[in-house]
C-alpha cells in the first residue's frame, strides 16, 4: 500500500465540490431511499467521482461509501484497512440551500480512522488530519496555490486555534434538539454555568469542535459510519475524543451493523 497523500485527497474533494455544485446551482430532483433519507444527482456525482479517483490511487485498498453500503459483512470482516466516504453529508442541507453540506473521505486502519479529509463546497473550507500528527484547516481552499502535500500544510491553521473565551459551547443539530440533547446540557449547565448553543449541520459539528470553537457535540440521534469517520480523525488528530455513551469506548468502524451508537465529541 502506497502512503497516503493530503494533498490528492485534496484535490479529490476539490473535483467532487465542483461536481456538488453544478447541481446546487441548478433545479435538481430529489429522490427517496428505502429508509426516506433523500439522494440527488449531486450524491451521485460525487460518489462516481470519489470512487473513480480512489481506485485510481490504489485499486487494492477497498471502498465503503453511503452510495455504495451494499458490501456484505462477510467480505467486510476480512478488510484491515479502507476507504470510508460520504459523497454528500448534508443532503437535507443541500436541499435546504443553506450551504451546511460537505464530501466527507476517511482513512479506515483495523477499527478506527488515522486520516479525514473535510470539504465545505459553498464555505469553501477543507479540513484534515492526521491521528497523531495534527489537524488543519485551509479557507478559500480552491482559490489556493497548492501543489504539494508539505504546501497545503504550511497555508492551512493548525487545530484547535487559541481560544480566549472561558465560555462552554456546545454545538447541536440545526434542525432538532433530543430530549436526550437536552439534559446533557443542562449537565453541562450544572457543571460550567451558562452554556451557549452553536447550530450546525451535517459533519460541520465535528469541525467546530476540532477547531476549538465548540467544546462538546453530544450525538443522540442515529447516524452511519460515513456520518462520522472522516469527522472523528480530524477531532482525534486535535486533540479531541469521540466516545460512545454506552461503554465510553472511542467509536469504532466496520461494524456488522454500520449504525453508530450514540456518541460525544468532545475537544482537547
């Protein structure tokens, strides 16, 4: 297996904005899958595209993507490492046309990710990271003179930035707060006082907080691998952690069932 290399995952998640966005400037259609998330022609596009790239950086390292979830569990139990992707994370968001929607590529070694790439088309924003070697964030990303793995480094903000603020955030879906979502806060409240809500949606949330400008992310609400993978090494690579409730174990991919437990993202 070759190394893997930022800055191809940069341009791939480039060239599949671009896609997003042909779409997102147009009427589209939207469709219905069989548990009512909606899919685009945008999802589509994105998904040919990552795919065909990835491939084309290693054909042997296996692919798992929402598009493409269909891989039995008896071939996934033999991979040691993979591609985890969400084409489009955000699709209600995309629809919406509030900008909150990403393409979303993680890095997958036995059960937990070591690399993330995150693109906010319309925000123009990619994150990334690196388990163990940090996490970066680089504005007007495809306005950017890059050209290598070492100069997307040096233009892009370490993670998290400084922050001054002794105020505790939280951030919590745009469109519904849990009852669940609820009381942790008011925990929250109990422990640190006053505690402002940060509103978000799709794998922003996790952003926020591997920038430091949130400091928890309580998820109570069902998501899938992809929802969470390429978010989880950024905040990781940060400093943060990302934990299940039940047992408080780090969240951990290629499970039989691809359903996340609930979790809590949590920064340094």
């Amino acid at each position: 297996m070759n190394k893997i290399n930022l800055f191809e995952l940069f341009n791939i998640s480039l060239e599949a904005g671009r896609e997003i966005l042909e779409v997102y400037t147009q009427d589209f259609n939207i469709e219905y899958k069989c548990d009512d998330s909606p899919l685009t022609q945008a999802d589509k596009r994105s998904h040919h595209l990552i795919m065909k790239a990835l491939k084309a950086l290693d054909p042997s390292i296996p692919i798992l993507s929402e598009e493409g979830r269909s891989i039995p569990y008896s071939e996934r139990r033999q991979w040691t490492h993979f591609w985890l992707v969400d084409p489009l994370d955000g699709t209600k968001e995309f629809i919406k046309k509030n900008g909150e929607f990403t393409v979303n590529i993680a890095f997958i070694e036995g059960k937990y990710p070591t690399i993330g790439v995150i693109y906010a088309p319309i925000l123009d924003v990619f994150y990334f990271g690196i388990v163990g070697s940090g996490a970066y964030k680089l504005e007007n990303a495809s306005f950017s003179k890059v050209n290598n793995e070492r100069e997307l480094i040096r233009q892009s903000v370490r993670l998290p930035e400084i922050q001054e603020d002794h105020m505790t955030y939280a951030v919590v879906s745009r469109s519904h707060i849990s009852e669940e979502t609820e009381a942790f806060i008011r925990e929250l409240e109990a422990k640190h006082g006053k505690v402002k809500l940060v509103s978000s949606g799709s794998s922003l949330k996790f952003c926020l907080v591997a920038e430091g400008r949130a400091d928890y992310y309580p998820r109570h609400a069902p998501t899938m691998e992809w929802d969470s993978g390429a978010g989880q090494a950024i905040v990781e690579a940060a400093g943060g952690e990302v934990t299940r409730y039940k047992d408080n174990e780090r969240v951990y991919y290629n499970k039989e069932d691809l359903l996340n437990d609930w979790f809590l993202v949590k920064r340094s």
